[in-house]
C-alpha cells in the first residue's frame, strides 16, 4: 500500500505542477512508454523526476522497456532506467522460500551488496534458475559477469540448459560468454560464433568484465572466449587466425596488476611458427627496442629472398624487441606445452634455463619455475626418470626458499617422484630398484586424486597388489574424513565415488555414492559419468551404458565421454 501510496504521489504531483513531459504533449502521449523514457534524458530535472515517476507506476509492465534501455540506450537514460528497474519487485512466484528471503530486499542493495548476494545465492543455495534471471535482467554489468563466472564454473546444466532454449540473438556479451560455453559440447561451430559476438559486441561497449576470485587473482571473463577461438585456430593450424585473436586480446591486459599472457603468446607463435603475417605491425605497436626491430626486420628482408635463411630466424633478438621478462616467457613456454607443442616448448625452456637472473632467490625461483614446467613436459612425453630429475631439483629449492605449489601437497609431489623412477626403474627391468622405489612411495601420504588413481592402477598391473591396496585406502581414509565433515556434499561424494571405482576398490561403496551424488544433481553430466564408471566396474555393463549415454545426452560432443561409452560397450580383456 504504501508503494501505491508513493506512486500516486507522484503522479498527482505531474498533474498538478501542470507541466508535460514533452512539449507540446497531449493526455493520451503522456503515459506513452517511448515519449516517458526519452524524457529519461531530458535537461530539466522535473520533467526527469516525472518522467521516472510515471514509468515506477507502471509496475511491472515497464521492465521490459527498462532492460532494453540499459542494455542499449543513452547512457543518461539507462543511469534513470536501472534506478527505476532496481525500485520494482525482485521476487518471483518460482523461488523457494529461501530465496526469496534474499530476492525481497535485492532492489534495495547497492551494487557492492547485490554481488555479495548473488555469490550466496549459487555458493549456499544452488539456486541457478534465480542466477539466470538476474542475468537477464540485473542492470550492473559487474554484478552479471560476476553470475557468469558462478554459473561457469562447474557448466551449471540447469543454466546451460536455459541458455541453449534462449533466443540468442541480442548483442548482450555477458549472456554470449555463457551461451557460447553452454554451446561447446552440443554444437561446436554455433559455441564459436557466439563467443566471437560476445568479443566483437564487447569491443564495442566495453565493460569490466574481471571478476575477483576468492584468492584474490582478477579473472577477465571473456578470456574463455579468447581463449576457445585461439585454441580452435592452433587445433587446426590456423596461425594467422590464432594471432589475430590474441592482438585483440593484448589491450586488455592493462591496469594495476595485470599480467601480459597474450603478447607472449603472440610473440611466441611468430618465433617458432612464423614469423606469421602482421608482425611489423606487431614490433610497431608493442617493440620496447627499436634496434632490436630492425634487426627482426632485416632478418626477415634477407630471408624473403634466401629462404634458407629461415633456420636462422632471431629469437633472442624478436623477445628482446618486445622486451619479454623470464616470467613470461615461463608463461608462453607453459601455453606451448598446453597446445602440445613439446619440441617448441622445449626448446623454449633451454633457452629459460641459460638466461641470467639476479639476486640468487629471484634465480631460484626461476629454476624452480623452470624445473617445474620440465617435469610436466617430460611427464607429457613419457619421460619418467627426467620428469623425476626436474620435480625433485625443483623441491630442493623450494625447501631451500620455503616455496610451495598450492595446487599439489608436499607428499603428492615426493609421491610421484618415487613412482616415476619406479616406472623408469621397471622399464628397465631393474626389479630391485623397482621394490626400493615403491618403498619409498609408500612412507608418504598421498591426497590427489588423480595421481593415486595412475599410481595405484599401475603398482596392480606390476603385480604389486598389496602395495596398492595401501596406497589407495591411505587416499580413501582421508578423502572419506572429508566428506563425513561436510555434511554429505554431492562434489565430495562425486570425487570419492570416482576415485574409487577409477581405482577398483570398495566398488559397492562407489555405486552407492555415485547414486547420492546424481540423487542431488541429476543433471550433471560429471555425476552421470563417475556413476557409469562406477557400475561399469562393478559389472553392471547395461547401467553403465545407459548413465554413460544420458551424460552424453548433455555434452554430446565431449570426447572422453564417447570414449568411454564406447569403452562400455566394447569391455577391454582388463578394466
């Protein structure tokens, strides 16, 4: 009543003043919506305040016109738009009781409060179809990129699913970032289009797309767009293509702690790929040193005319025009591994390895860098006894500066280096070794997941069954505590099911907590995997079929979800 109350006032006090709110006017243009919201930007302040008044009294009929003004109209009009949309109701008659609690008040929150709120909304309450409507409809572009980094996150199906059902048609890039990742696995093609829309649409109008994660590190949202096309053009060898999207992308790397990752990566393909059309521009517009330049240049000249020459191409001297730090050039060696491009990356690192750095710790901290993207490297070509060499150097100078990798625990990494020799020992056919090696493994505790699966499949297939037992029910016991204190976390009950159907062991324990985890969320392709391999292992083939089909329902085009239906139907002679 007392928003009626409010609106009434206002109206009367348009009636009453005896001034319109365009001139000449009539009664029947005064409520008109387009001659309301172009008052929205007009230079008399009443007329303003009346104008916004009218519009508030209409309810919620005006929020459509509203969300298209924000979305597109005078940055005057949209300002008095969003003030206006912000005043109407937030509720809607679908939210449960809890989330309505929250959405009642939403109107009244500043934008630093509306984002708080909306990080709760997914964080405790899961409520993803509330999220999507804030999307649509929430005027801050900061508040929405931050619900698509939420929704992002684990693929949400519910908002995947909302997003691949929608008319996507609008120029609206935070709702183009999400669609082109709901697109990604169902049709390839329309998921690169939109994500190009979302880009090209931004380039336009641009936003402040970075969103703060809870470690504090700025994640530009639109980087996944950036980074599906330039991983789409390097998969089909398209460099030119791959260049020109990171020249885009270079620009955007500015402000108080940006780092550059785009023009090393740029630099890197005309390195070792190129040099690929446009890189005079490129020395143009981001060489720090000319005579380095010329160099490139006069390189280039020769090379144009005696193509032998190209062997030769200046590499030093191309990162000295550019003026790449060690750090990244550790960055572009990391994003030429991550394209598999091992003898480049490779060749990067050697060069890494010889560049001089002062004083000692900053030294060290180089080679431990270095040492770590070795080890991975050399894991990726198989290459156990050097992928051990680098991961245990690189340990010794963490101990030595009381460095850390905070992605992978202290055991995990001594863990694996003890594993990898034992591997290399194996091959070898050092049998003694071997059994010292695995010795050694089994003095740490390991946590991850994902090594203790390979490690203890491995140790079996060795013939060491009892060793992987062990190994396996010290990850198990852990992750078991884990999810006991959390009160039945469908995540936590996912990851353990996979670890132990992955592993073969405890394989009821796995199937009744892959059933739970999918009992809370049934549409998560994820959950739907870890359930078809849990069956599988238990030998249920036909369930497996049937879970493993559904997920595949869901993300269509996932590689390692066909292959593992197709591994279902076609059983291997060992799991």
């Amino acid at each position: 009543m007392a928003v009626l109350l409010r609106y009434f006032s206002v109206l009367m006090g348009v009636l009453l003043c005896g001034r319109s709110l365009g001139a000449p006017t009539t009664r029947a243009d005064a409520t008109d919506m387009g001659a309301l919201i172009q008052s929205l930007s007009n230079r008399d302040s009443t007329i303003r305040a009346q104008a916004s008044g009218a519009l508030m009294a209409q309810g919620q009929s005006v929020r459509p016109a509203l969300l298209k003004i924000i979305r597109s109209g005078d940055p005057e009009q949209r300002s008095r738009a969003a003030e206006i949309l912000l005043k109407l109701p937030w509720t809607s008659p679908s939210d449960p009781p809890e989330v309505e609690k929250y959405m009642s008040a939403y109107g009244d929150l500043d934008e630093e409060a509306r984002e708080a709120l909306v990080r709760e909304l997914y964080e405790k309450l899961d409520a993803s179809a509330t999220l999507m409507r804030l999307l649509l409809e929430e005027p801050s572009d900061d508040v929405r990129w931050i619900i698509v980094s939420l929704l992002a996150r684990n693929d949400d199906e519910l908002a995947m699913r909302e997003l691949r059902a929608m008319d996507l048609s609008a120029d609206d890039p935070p709702v183009l970032r999400l669609g082109g990742q709901a697109w990604i696995y169902h049709d390839r093609e329309k998921s690169l289009n939109l994500l190009r829309r979302a880009i090209e649409t931004e380039a336009k109008h641009p936003t402040s797309d970075g969103v703060v994660l809870p470690n504090g590190r700025i994640e530009p949202q639109l980087d996944f767009a950036y980074d599906r096309l330039v991983d789409d053009a390097l998969n089909n060898k398209r460099f030119d293509e791959a260049a020109s999207w990171l020249r885009q992308q270079i620009p955007r790397e500015v402000g108080v702690g940006a780092s550059r990752e785009a023009l090393p990566r740029l630099v890197m393909l005309h390195a070792y790929f190129g040099p690929i059309k446009g890189i005079e521009d490129d020395l143009r517009n981001w060489g720090v040193n000319d005579a380095s330049a010329r160099r490139v240049l006069e390189h280039m000249k020769v090379a144009s005319t005696r193509p032998a020459t190209r062997a030769g191409f200046p590499k030093e001297v191309l990162f000295a025009a550019v003026g790449l730090s060690v750090e990244e050039r550790l960055s572009a060696a990391s994003f030429l591994l991550q394209h598999s491009f091992l003898d480049a990356a490779e060749s990067e690192l050697a060069a890494i390895t010889a560049m001089k750095v002062e004083p000692a710790e900053m030294r060290d901290q180089k080679e431990v860098k270095t040492q770590l993207m070795a080890w991975m490297l050399y894991g990726a070509r198989n290459k156990d006894e050097k992928a051990a060499d680098a991961l245990q150097q690189a340990m010794m100078l963490m101990t030595r500066w009381n460095l850390r990798i905070p992605w992978r625990r202290e055991d995990d990494l001594r863990g694996e280096i003890y594993w990898r020799r034992a591997r290399a020992a194996k091959a070898r056919g050092d049998d003694a070794l071997v059994k010292t090696h695995v010795a050694n493994l089994l003095r740490y505790s390991l946590t991850s997941a994902d090594t203790t699966i390979d490690i203890v499949n491995w140790l079996r297939e060795a013939g060491m069954a009892d060793e992987a037992h062990q190994v396996f029910e010290n990850v198990y016991a852990q992750t078991r505590g884990r999810l006991d204190s959390s009160g039945k976390d469908p995540v936590l009950m996912n990851d353990l099911a996979w670890l132990c159907a992955r592993s073969g062991e405890r394989l009821d324990e796995a199937v009744k907590l892959a059933d739970q985890a999918l009992k809370a969320r049934p549409m998560s392709a994820a959950f739907l995997d870890t359930a078809g391999e849990a069956y599988f292992r238990a030998g249920n083939r036909e369930k497996a079929i049937e879970l493993e089909s559904k997920a595949l329902q869901f993300r269509p085009l996932d590689d390692f979800m066909k292959s593992q239906l197709k591994r279902f139907r076609n059983p291997p002679t060992t799991r």
